[in-house]
C-alpha cells in the first residue's frame, strides 16, 4: 500500500494511475495523460530509428523507385481499365 502526499504529485504518478473519481486534480490528471502519450510517442519513435536501420541508403533509394514504378505501373492500369470500361 503507497500513501501519497499532498505536496508531491510525482509520488501519486509513480502507482497506479488516477481515475477521474480519485479527487486528483484536473490539472495533475491532464498533465500525466500528456505526459503517458508524450512517453508512447518518443517510444515508437525511437523504435523506429533503432529497429529499421539505414544499412545502405542506395539500395534503399533503388527500392523506393522500384515501389513507385509498381505503382505507377498498376495506376496506368486501372486508367486505362477505367477508360475501356466507359468506351463501351
């Protein structure tokens, strides 16, 4: 069992999070769900960074232009489908 003192809000923030019934303040409670989504945010992002390394940045420009010529490829496509269907 924690106990919490009125003149630390960090101790409050270090158990469980506070529901909006608990008395907190609203202030206290706007500020810790910033601060949870701040954390979730810089935590994907560093994810981001550590998990998908840029090895060879060629190789990775040669694979981005191959992905837009498949998809220009299949876009000249559906036109081309989409004008014959009217044609008839």
């Amino acid at each position: 069992m924690t106990t919490h003192t009125a003149g630390n809000p960090l101790s409050a923030a270090s158990s469980s999070p506070a529901s909006p019934g608990s008395g907190s303040a609203p202030e206290f409670l706007a500020w810790a769900m910033a601060h949870a989504r701040d954390n979730r945010r810089h935590a994907a992002e560093l994810a981001q960074i550590t998990q998908h390394p840029e090895i060879d940045a060629a190789a990775d420009a040669r694979g981005q232009q191959k992905a837009w010529a498949r998809r220009r490829t299949q876009e000249r496509r559906l036109h081309a489908s989409a004008l014959h269907q009217m044609r008839r």
